[in-house]
C-alpha cells in the first residue's frame, strides 16, 4: 500500500512542499494529494497590485502539478482527526468529489493565515482587506466605483488601518495606481518603527510623494459603513476602509488538539515536525517555529521558504531511512514595495533589529520584483530538475529507526 501524503494548502508553503516531494520520493511509494479551497495559485504578495486595479495572472493550480503525478483535491478543509488520520473536506471538487474524508499517513498543515479583526466592531461587516484573491477584487470594484465620483470632482477617501508591511504597500500602491484618491495610513505607533532612522526617512518622503496622510499613534475603536471611530474620538469619514492590522491562522489545529500557540500557531520542532503529533508537519504561517536567532519566525513568504524546506527534507529523510538535516532558519530582512518604482530592502541582524544601512529606490524596486518573479517561477515549475531517479521509501520506517536517525 503506498503512503499517503496529504497536504492541506496551497500557498506558498503548501505549492512548494508538495511539488518537491513529489520531485523527489519515488510514485511506486507514495501518493501525494493537495487540498486547497481556490483552484488557483494566490500571488498573496501581489494581491494590493491586483486590488489597485492592475492584472496579476492567476496560475491554476491543475496546471501548476500537471505531469508531477500529484492529486489536487478541490475542497474546504473543515477538520483534522489525528487520532484516525483522515481530514474533513467540504465542496465539491472537480472530479466529482464532495464532503467527506481523506485518510493520510503523513500530514503536511499549510493552511497559511487571514486577516484578524482583532475585536474591533465592524470589520468583519464594512472594511475590506487584501488576504484572499477575492476580497482583493471586491476592494477592485469598490476603487473602480470611487472614480466615477472622481471624474465628478467629489473625489474618494480610503482609510489603509495598519502600518505593517502589507499597509504601506497597500496605500502606496492606491496612491501611485488611483491618484484621483485621497489615502491616508493609519499607524498605531511611529510610521517605519521597525526600520532604520534612514528607512523611516525614505518611507516618509515616499509618502508625501504620493500625498498619503499618514496619521500616527493613532488607534482605531470601530469600523462603519463610511467612517472610522478612534480612541480618541475622532470619526474619519472613508469610502472604503482597508484593515491590514492583523492576520490570524486558521483555528482547525487547535480544535484538532495539536500543540498550538495561543494565537493558534502548530508547535514544531526544529525539523517542522508537531511536537504532539509525529506524523503532522506544518510549514508557513501555520507554523510556530523558532529561528536561530531564538525568536519565532515572523508571518511572511521568507518564512514559508524556509519552513517549507525544511519539511519537505525531513519527510524525505524520515520516509527513505536517511540522515535529518537540519537547515538554516534565519528571517535576512524585508522588502517593502512603494508602489511600482520605489521600494525600502531594510536588512536586520541576529536580533531581528534593523541594521543602519539599507537599499531605497527603484534599485530595492527591481530587487523586490525578482523575488516575486523567482518566487512564482518556483511554485509554477515543480518539476524543473526532475530527478531520473526519485527515492524509495525505506521498508520500514518505523519509530526507533527515526531515533537513529535524528
């Protein structure tokens, strides 16, 4: 009987996992099946492009694994029973499939994060947000409406709530793509905390370039229909309200009764693996995961990269009867895009503090689009370098072999 692998996911982290396990375990062995909700590979990066009117291409994700031998299942995932290894799946796919259960035998947890109301009254009902390709073209045709109020002189207001990575693209972005807008970023802090005395600066004139009023200290009570509440009792009126501040993962791993962090992240070793489940590994946002700095890895696609790496060399090793080798988990820095010229590369160091120096301009534009572009290429060719001779799994890989190994 082969061994099943089942992946729950398919963003950055889950694409990437399943694509180079199947690169490089052996077909005679294992069956490899993806369950994602979308049937399309979600740019998640790009997304504040796509919302600000330009067209990022979806890859489907049937094109995506085709001649990779890889099942895609196109389902919700509703639960994880570990004690049976089977994954509750909802809508029907496809092929025909519907609710029901997939069993596996080695589980990959990649569900990735969404947005986080973070208990703020109305967000859930009126603001908008840019984690899933569908929100983001909703918040298109809300834009697309705010111009025709442009070309009549009235204009349009756009509240970006949060000044984290995904804020400053996003306004940024509004403000370069739809200057008819008016956008202002609301801060909670300081604009560019977390970056050097020379990035902040950067990040501020790139601001005032594009005419983003940037409202710091600045914390928000409640979202309505057209306004904003603040703590300070200031009402900001607003034709559509962005929230970028805060994301949150999905809560299955800690109805499943996995090891999780407070915020629900899955608690693994330094191989990936569940600290309470041995054959469940988590890589992405799902992932709580320590770097070697000795702090978490933060949300982002870097950490995906490295988290899903890790994964799938562990699972290799572990299914062949071969040595775990642990990899680097270290977070260089952030690339911040400014709009379609102008960018920050804000590199830090072992304590995850920005360093002094950093790359600003069109030169941190471009660098930020290449790893976009590396970035799909990867996902999108998951069998470039297919190798002639894919391993097979070990006879019995059993505990006590695992230990030897380890």
């Amino acid at each position: 009987m082969k061994h099943r692998i089942v992946v729950l996911g398919a963003g950055y982290a889950g694409a990437y996992v399943a694509g180079n396990l199947a690169r490089r375990l052996s077909p005679a062995d294992t069956e490899i099946t993806v369950v994602n909700a979308e049937p399309d590979f979600v740019e998640r990066l790009r997304l504040h492009q796509l919302a600000a009117g330009q067209e990022i291409e979806a890859q489907k994700l049937a094109d995506v694994f085709a001649g990779t031998g890889i099942r895609l299942r196109l389902a919700r995932v509703t639960a994880v029973d570990p004690e049976r290894q089977v994954v509750a799946v909802a809508v029907a796919d496809a092929d025909g499939g519907g609710d029901g259960e997939l069993g596996y035998d080695t589980l990959v947890y990649a569900l990735g994060s969404h947005v986080a109301d973070c208990g703020v009254p109305g967000v859930a009902e009126y603001a908008f947000h840019v984690t899933a390709r569908p929100a983001a073209l909703r918040l298109r045709e809300r834009l697309n409406s705010l111009d025709s109020l442009d070309r009549r002189g009235e204009g349009g207001r756009v509240l970006v709530v949060g000044d984290g990575l995904t804020g400053i693209e996003t306004a940024t972005e509004f403000a370069e793509s739809r200057p008819g807008l008016s956008v202002a970023l609301i801060a909670r802090g300081e604009l560019g905390a977390r970056l050097s005395a020379g990035a902040r600066s950067h990040l501020r004139q790139a601001c005032d370039r594009l005419g983003i009023t940037v409202l710091e200290h600045t914390s928000v009570e409640a979202v309505q229909a057209t306004r904003v509440l603040c703590a300070d009792g200031t009402a900001l009126a607003s034709d559509a309200t962005v929230w970028t501040a805060g994301f949150a993962v999905n809560p299955i791993a800690a109805a499943s009764g996995l090891e999780v962090t407070e915020n629900g992240q899955i608690v693994v070793d330094d191989t990936m693996r569940s600290v309470s489940h041995p054959n469940i590994y988590a890589a992405g946002d799902s992932a709580y995961a320590i770097g070697d700095n000795g702090r978490p890895l933060p949300m982002s696609c870097a950490s995906a990269g490295s988290t899903g790496r890790q994964a799938t060399d562990a699972i290799v090793a572990r299914l062949t009867g071969r040595k775990i080798v642990t990899s680097k988990l270290d977070y260089p820095g952030n690339h911040i895009s400014l709009g379609r010229r102008d960018g920050i590369l804000q590199m830090v160091d072992d304590e995850a503090q920005a360093k002094p120096k950093y790359v600003g301009g069109r030169k941190a534009a471009r660098i930020k689009s290449g790893i976009l572009q590396i970035s799909l290429w990867g996902i999108s060719h998951p069998t470039f370098g297919l190798p002639k001779r894919k391993r097979r799994l070990a006879t019995a890989p059993d505990a006590s072999a695992e230990k030897a190994l380890a």
